[in-house]
C-alpha cells in the first residue's frame, strides 16, 4: 500500500504482536487552537466497529490519513491509541507476511465536529473497492477533552455468571453470623442464592408475571435503599415490592412506566455531559469533585468497559481519569450501589455467551 505525501512517519516494523501503521497527514494544515475532543472513548468504540468487521485474530496493514486540522503530534497519538487498541483485540503484525486485511482510518473533520472513517478491505479485494466495509465515529468539537489523569481507581469482580439474561443484581451487607446473600433479576422472575461456603447455591425465586407485549423491554432495577424487609425490583410496567428475606412475601403488579424513576437516566449527571451508554453518580468526591462512572457507546455486538470522570464545579463537564474496567461483551445495565464508589454492572460475555454480574469499586488514588 502507497503511503500519502507528507508521511508522518515512514513504513515502521512495530514489534511482535502489534500491527503495522502507516501515519499521514494532510499538507499546510495548523493544530487546532484548542485540544481535540475525548478521543480515548472514540478510538475504543472504532477499534470494536473494526473488530466486529475483521474478526480477529486476523494480520492486518493498517493506515493512518490525517485530513483534519489536528497537528501531526495529536494525529500520531490518536494512530498510536488505535494501534494499541487493535493489538488489545488480538490483531496481528502483517510484516513481511501477507496481510488478512487492510485497514485505512481517515480522520476529518466537519463544522460540529471531528470524524473518524476506518474502511476495511479483505486481502482477495485488496485492487478494488470491492466486498470493502466501512466503520465511522464521530468526536464532538465542543466536548472536553479526556486526560487521564489517575484520580480515580477501578476494581471490577466478577461474583456471578449464567447463560440467562441477568437484568440486575444485589448483594445485600450480610448479617452477622449470615451467610452472604445475592439477588438476581431475570427476565420472568426474581432469584435468591446464599452462599454458605464457597459456592453460591439456590434458596428461593419469585415469579415476575409478564409484562403487556408494548411494555416488554430488556431492562430491570433492584431497589434495597429501604433495606431487605422494604425491598423492590421492578421490569418496565412492573413492580415487586415485600420482603427480600422471605420470597413468599413479595407482590408485583403493574404500573404506568411514567411512575417508575428508575426508567430515567440517574439525575445526578446531567445530560448534557453524553459520558456514554450508561451514566451513574457513585457518591465519591476526589478533592471535592464527584465521581460518574459510564459504560461506552458502541451496541451490543462489540466489548465494552466502564470509564470513571470527574465532574467540575457546574457539573456540566467532565474529565476522564484512570483506567477503564474492561470486559469480554457489552455492559447491559450498570447502577450505583449506594455505597461510597460502588456500582454493579451486568455484562454478556461475547466469548462465553454467559451473562456476568460485576461489582465495581470506584477509589480516590492520587
């Protein structure tokens, strides 16, 4: 493949296990006056578009165009990202060898904002536009732009897996000289386990009844700020009230969804901010900024992860900072607990095919 003029870096060989990269730029362009917008976020949701086009592992030539105002320092940095991106997925270094596919990113611009175009092409239409397949992400202008910066550590541990859709989950604070408790809302009934040893067994379930067919929707909430005697959990149209520790107890019945709070996004991130698919306050403040942790934006085909931000004194911008949480299949729900950094996210394992229930814990690390 022809590198374009005013390459930023010659042909590099990048060592075993990365893929090849080609960097370009377009001539006369100036950087930008002001820093680009969260191209972390940006970059990972291409790379999955990417991957979910050019199944990896697969050898793959990529390159790089720049053709946005963007410097070249700022265009390298975002190939770079992509390139580490790519390799995270399991892509290869063609090398000397034959190449599965190559994969040509176009970073543009327009007047609301950045664009980023990758389009694949499978080695046997390599000489034609042929059987190519296009992936693009778009990178608002005016949002801030994401600098990691460390303040925040995450910790993501699994505690539950099973090949039913799990809409929620719960782990109540067990009572002393209790066995601990997990809750697990399905599509269809509400499921307790208690894990006496080391294994989590079966104790009891509720019977959901089904939704009406124009309120039936993949989502679900549990609800234990009342404590297990007051407990609730709720599908779309539905809610189960009674008490959590005796099954027997609890009642559902339908509702108008206007009633149902949980529907709404959590008001405590404005939305204004637009952090990702999903977006929840976990009570903690790292030298008096809140935390917001947020899934990412790609659907429910490609892997995922949770980032964490810092919110600025008018709570209408963010910062991301640390590392995000990554995991194996799209985050399908994500709630704060209630506890100071705590979250629980429901995760469909692409590899597996299960669904996964992960506590997060959100720290202050500086």
């Amino acid at each position: 493949m022809l590198v374009a003029p005013n390459a930023l870096s010659a042909h590099t060989r990048a060592p075993q296990g990365q893929v090849s990269l080609r960097l370009a730029s377009a001539k006369g362009r100036q950087a930008p006056s002001a820093p680009p917008a969260d191209w972390d976020a940006a970059v990972r949701e291409l790379a999955g578009r990417i991957a979910a086009i050019a199944a990896p592992p697969a050898r793959i030539d990529l390159t790089v165009n720049n053709l946005s105002s963007l410097g070249p320092d700022e265009a390298a940095a975002i190939g770079e990202q992509l390139q580490t991106e790519l390799t995270k997925r399991r892509f290869r270094l063609s090398g000397a060898q034959p190449a599965d596919a190559s994969v040509t990113v176009t970073l543009s611009e327009g007047s609301d904002g950045y664009l980023l175009v990758a389009q694949v092409k499978r080695a046997a239409n390599e000489k034609s536009d042929e059987g190519a397949q296009v992936a693009m992400v778009t990178v608002s202008k005016a949002a801030k732009k994401a600098q990691p910066s460390g303040g925040v550590s995450l910790e993501a541990t699994r505690v539950w897996d099973q090949p039913g859709l799990i809409l929620d989950f719960a782990l109540p604070p067990p009572a002393a000289g209790q066995a601990p408790k997990l809750i697990v809302l399905e599509r269809g009934r509400l499921v307790f386990y208690s894990r006496p040893q080391d294994q989590w067994q079966l104790d009891d379930s509720a019977i959901i009844p089904p939704a009406r067919p124009w309120l039936r929707q993949a989502r679900g909430h549990i609800d234990l700020s009342q404590g297990l005697t007051q407990g609730a959990a709720a599908t779309p149209g539905i809610d189960c009230k009674g008490d959590f520790t005796n099954p027997q107890t609890i009642h559902c019945g339908f509702v108008s969804q206007d009633a149902q709070a949980w529907l709404q996004p959590d008001p405590a991130v404005p939305a204004s901010l637009d952090l990702g698919g999903d977006a929840v306050s976990v009570g903690l403040a790292c030298d008096g900024r809140p935390v917001v942790l947020a899934s990412g934006k790609a659907d429910w085909t490609q892997p995922d992860f949770v980032q964490a931000y810092e919110m600025d004194a008018s709570g209408h911008a963010a910062t991301l900072v640390g590392s995000p949480a990554q995991f194996a299949g799209p985050v399908t729900s994500l709630w704060a607990t209630g506890a100071s950094g705590g979250a629980r996210a429901a995760v469909h394992n692409l590899k597996t095919g299960n669904y996964e229930a992960y506590a997060i814990a959100a720290s202050c690390s500086h």
